[in-house]
C-alpha cells in the first residue's frame, strides 16, 4: 500500500542511509564503552588475585614458622620426658620399702 501522496520509501533512500549509519555510530560507541570497562573490570580483578596470592603466601610463611617453632617444642617435651623416665627407673623404689615394714 502506498502512502497517500504515492511515494515509497526504498533503503538506498538517503535518509534511511543516514538512519542505519547513526545507529551504527551509536552501537560502535556502546561496543567500546562495554569493553573497555571489561578492560578494567579484569584489571581490578587481577589486581585482587595478586594482592590474594602474596596475602596467601605470607600467610603459608608464617604458618611454616609456627609449624618448626611447634615441631621444635615437641620434641624438647618429648627429650624432656624420657630424661625423667630415665632418672626415674634409676632410683629406688619408696613404695616397696613401705609395704615391708606394713607385712
């Protein structure tokens, strides 16, 4: 059907040229902008990851630290208590004496 004066309107119409290629412009633009917030987006992120990596890292140090400094203890404690065994075995027993002045 055709307009009431009887004109169509055809793509390669100047007007309708000038239409898609603003609507171009305007999506090209909204492209960019899109992805270079992406862009930053992944920089913040990776910003996060290495700040995370180095927490992880001195935190796997320090937990080392403590893990020798325990290890270290432990067997001090344990020398410690076979020193005491040891001296223990060593002297005599007070409780044998008791029971044969009781019998």
């Amino acid at each position: 059907m055709l307009l009431a004066h009887d004109t169509a309107t055809s793509v390669m119409d100047p007007v309708m040229q000038f239409g898609f290629a603003g609507l171009s412009c305007v999506l090209l633009v909204f492209l960019f902008w899109g992805v270079k917030r992406l862009l930053a987006a992944f920089e913040a992120n990776t910003k996060v990851i290495e700040q995370n990596a180095a927490t992880i890292d001195r935190v796997s140090v320090s937990v080392d630290k403590h893990e020798q400094a325990a290890t270290h203890r432990s067997k001090e404690v344990e020398n410690a208590m076979y020193d005491m065994r040891e001296k223990l075995i060593t002297r005599p027993c007070i409780a044998r004496g008791e029971r044969g002045a009781e019998n």
